[in-house]
C-alpha cells in the first residue's frame, strides 16, 4: 500500500525517524539500494548511466545507487552540480567505479552535453520535493540543456527521477518549464500529494515508491491514513466465487434510475451492477421505459415505476419499498431528473430502510434540497458526486473544492458519516474515519456521459456483495479508472470511448 502524504508531513515523518534512531545517513543507504534496484529492473545491464546529482538527499540517493550499479559492473557517470566533489557519498561512488564531472569544470556544458548523448540511462537526481520555484542559475541550465538533449536526440533516454521530476513543486503540482519528462519516478517512502495533480501527474511515467526503511511502528507514519488506490487494495475485496454458489450467494442489486429523457441510465447502471458480480439486478425505472429496455438487458428483473410525465412519481415510493425486501444494496439517482415529484419521491424513500445505498447524480441534487439529509439516510451510504454536485451539497463554491479535492472529501465524510467519492480526475474515495484513497487516473476516456452511472452501478453491484461501503467504493473506483484506460487503448484512444465500452473491460479486470 503506498500511502499520499503532503511534503511537511515527509518533513516530519524523516525528522521522527531519525530521532527514533533510524539515522538521515541510515535512510539515503536505503532509498539507493531501492533505487539500484530499479535502474537494474528497468534497464538493461549493458546500458551505461549517468545521474545529473544536485545538493540534496535525493542527489545523496543517486550516488549510492550509482555505488551499488558501478560494484554489479554497470558504466556509471555522476554530473554534479551545486554539490562538491570531495564528499563521503561521492568518494565512495568513485571508489566504486563511477567517473565524477564537476559543472564548475564544464562552463560552457560541453561535458554534460556529451555524456547526457551517450548514455541511454539517466538518473534525475538534481532536485528534490521540497523546492519552490521558478528555478534560477546553475540548476536551471542544466535541466533546460538536458530537455533539449532528450528532445534531439533519435532514441529518447531512459529518464529515472529520483524522488520526482527534478522541477516539480510536490506541495502544489506546479512544474518549472525547464522540467522534462520521466519514464520512472521512484518517490521514497511515500507518493507526495502534489504528485497527483495536474500538470505534475503527466510528468511521472511510471510511479513506484521506493523503501527508506521506515518501521511500521513509527506513529507519524503509522498515523497516515491516506493512501493511492491500487490493484493490490482494489482486489483484497473479491471473494473468491465459490463453485456451490447461486445467484443469491453474490446479492441483489436494486437499481433505481432513469426517466424519459435519460433512460439510458438505468440500463448502463444495471449491465455495470451485473459485470461486478452482482448475483441478481433488478431495475427499477418508470412503467414506460420497460419496453425499450427489457431487451437490452434480459438477465435483470424489473419493478415499473409510477411516472408523472416521464418522471418517476413520488407514489412510486410504495413499490420501491416493496423491492427493497430482497436487495442487498440501492442504487439511487442515475437519469432521475430534478422534477418536483421525484423530489417527493426521494423524500420518502428516506423513511424506509435502504440496504446499503448509493447515491449518485439527481438524487444527490434532490438530498440537497432536504434539511438534514445526512442523518435520514443509513450509515455508510455512498455518495458519488462529481465536483458540481459536490457544491451543491456543501455549498462551496468550484475552485474551492478542486483547489483540494481530498481535504474536500476528507471533510465531508466526517462530517455527514458517509463514504463519499469525489469524481474527476484522480479521483477520491473518503471514509467518515479518517481513512482516503485518491486514484492516480487522469484520462479523457472517462469524459463521457454515462460514465458516472457505470461507476454508480459497479460500486453498487460490490456493495451487494456484502463488501463495506468504503472497500466497494474503493474496488469500483479503481475498475471504472483501468476499464477507462482498456477501453482507450483497445479503441486506439480516448476520443471514441463510451460509456458501455467500460463495462466490457469490467469481466478480464475481475477476473474471477
């Protein structure tokens, strides 16, 4: 699990460490060991590297990585700027085999040049998270000298940032324009929050974190509750499916959704219950969309729903309760609309006993018209709001919540105890205990109407399954984001992708 920590919280959880007697000196060793050993996953052993060292730890992280490779008999030049050439780390990584270049020898950057061309790996290891920017001076010539090899040159280097992309405000996402781009970031200990934001997401390649050796039982670290979403958290869910099983082992989900102008709701909230695992769907929608829909989906049930033009009545509350006797979880709010009588009609679904709900689109509209909505629904409901949504509830305005989407969610939950699951790119999932989840997904393939259902009607379809709602909220986001990113890459991009496409994806990514 790779827990999300801002930059002063790093700050504090090094300084306690080192005071607990895991020494500054004592993590470097161990962030360049784990770095060795990704340069060494990564590429190939016949490939030279070179690591541009500025003055920080993360330049100290490189030269022991470059300790480590030059002993296992790899070609390894350290650039260093800003940092002496007399130094322990230094001395030892020569000792080892590395060629050390100094830039106050190099003024005209001709040595850096030609070492950044013939080498096919770098190490980024010139600045760390905790800079401010605009760059200036030496560090800042020799990151735009280097952005300008990579862009000549006829086979890209391989780029391994050491920590993040030398350049990239951790706290705010901001990137320098001198930044380039990394095939691999290897962030110590923990991913640093501004990392999942934008433009700083689209700087990391590939993301993995690598060990400074921090022990379990050290409270700032232990004490971190947020964390990035997964495989590994997403799947610790599923329960394996039984060979006895039947359909009643895996749950009924109860979809309320759609109307005339959104009938497409319900039937993509109920195929997205189904591909979860769901055991049994039922649909329940107004009476005069059955007949459209009933074919596209033959394997769910359907209750038909009382409608005053198009929209579910508020009477329809008496066959919904009804329906709720088998259900294991609700899906509440996809396609609704914001007429009056479906008001009425959430109103008094709110005095019934809903089985692990959802709530997601107009119905989150709805609540927001009803005092202390909150309290009338049942603990750990899910609440699926995209950031418009989110202000309507809360009444914050736009910027404020996506200027900190997490505390935003972290907020709330706590506040309302409920689970919420704030959509948008690098999406959160937030539990009323503290507890949160950002996905590290940003992709115009979920830019789509009718992808909000899919993930309304995923979540609900594990809920079913008897998982709680955190961890489904958890699971569902995850498969929503990776069927997005599938559906892309089967489709040869993001531009053609629909909603439904998603939920194709959704039977190989369980697979179970």
């Amino acid at each position: 699990m790779a827990k999300l920590v801002t930059v002063s919280e790093m700050l504090a959880i090094e300084k306690a460490a080192d005071e607990a007697g895991l020494s500054y000196v004592r993590m470097m060793e161990n962030a360049g060991a784990s770095l060795a050993k990704a340069v060494a996953a990564h590429s190939h052993k016949d490939k030279s590297i070179l690591a541009l060292i500025g003055p920080g730890n993360n330049g100290g992280d490189a030269l022991v990585a470059l300790a480590h490779l030059a002993v296992d008999r790899r070609t390894t030049s350290a650039y260093l700027v800003g940092r002496g050439g007399d130094e322990e780390f230094v001395n030892r990584a020569r000792s080892a085999g590395t060629e050390i270049h100094l830039l106050e020898t190099d003024p005209d950057l001709k040595r850096l040049k030609d070492l950044l061309s013939s080498n096919p790996v770098w190490l980024d290891g010139l600045l760390g998270t905790g800079i401010r920017l605009p760059l200036r001076g030496d560090i800042a010539r020799v990151l735009t000298a280097a952005a300008e090899m990579l862009q000549a040159m006829a086979k890209r280097a391989y780029v391994i940032a050491v920590d993040c992309p030398s350049g990239m405000d951790c706290h705010t996402g901001a990137v320098a324009p001198e930044t380039f781009r990394a095939d691999l970031t290897l962030t110590m200990a923990a991913v640093k929050r501004g990392m999942l934001t934008l433009p700083a997401f689209e700087y990391l390649g590939d993301l993995e974190v690598g060990d400074i050796g921090l022990p379990d039982d050290l409270f700032e670290w232990a004490t971190i509750k947020h964390f990035v979403l997964d495989e590994a958290i997403a799947r610790a869910p599923l329960a394996p499916r039984p060979l006895a099983a039947h359909k009643g082992t895996f749950g009924t989900a109860l979809i309320v959704a759609g109307s005339r102008q959104y009938p497409g709701s319900a039937l993509l909230a109920g195929k997205a219950a189904y591909r979860s695992g769901t055991g049994l769907v039922t649909i329940a929608a107004p009476e005069s969309m059955q007949p459209g829909l009933v074919g596209q989906l033959p394997e769910a049930t359907w209750l038909p729903l009382p409608e005053e033009d198009g929209w579910i009545a508020g009477k329809a509350a008496v066959q919904v309760e009804k329906g709720l006797r088998r259900a294991t979880a609700t899906l509440l709010g996809p396609g609704f609309g914001q007429e009056e009588t479906t008001g009425e009609f959430v109103q008094k679904l709110l005095k019934t006993d809903l089985p692990a709900p959802v709530v997601d689109a107009d119905a989150l509209k709805l609540l927001a018209k009803i005092e202390d909505w909150p309290a009338r629904l049942p603990k750990d409901s899910v609440l699926t709001p995209h950031p418009k949504e989110m202000s309507i509830l809360t009444k914050v305005d736009l910027e404020t919540i996506q200027a900190d989407r997490l505390e935003t969610a972290v907020k709330y939950a706590k506040l309302w105890k409920h689970v919420v699951v704030l959509k948008g790119a690098f999406s959160v999932v937030a539990a009323p205990d503290g507890r949160a989840a950002m996905l590290p997904v940003a992709t115009p393939a979920l830019a789509r109407a009718g992808t909000g259902d899919v993930l309304a009607g995923i979540i609900t379809g594990i809920r079913a399954q008897g998982v709680p709602a955190f961890e489904a909220a958890c699971t569902g986001v995850w498969l929503h984001g990776q069927a997005g990113l599938r559906a892309a890459a089967r489709l040869g991009g993001t531009a053609g992708v629909l909603a439904g496409d998603l939920i194709n994806e959704l039977p190989a990514l369980i697979g179970q």
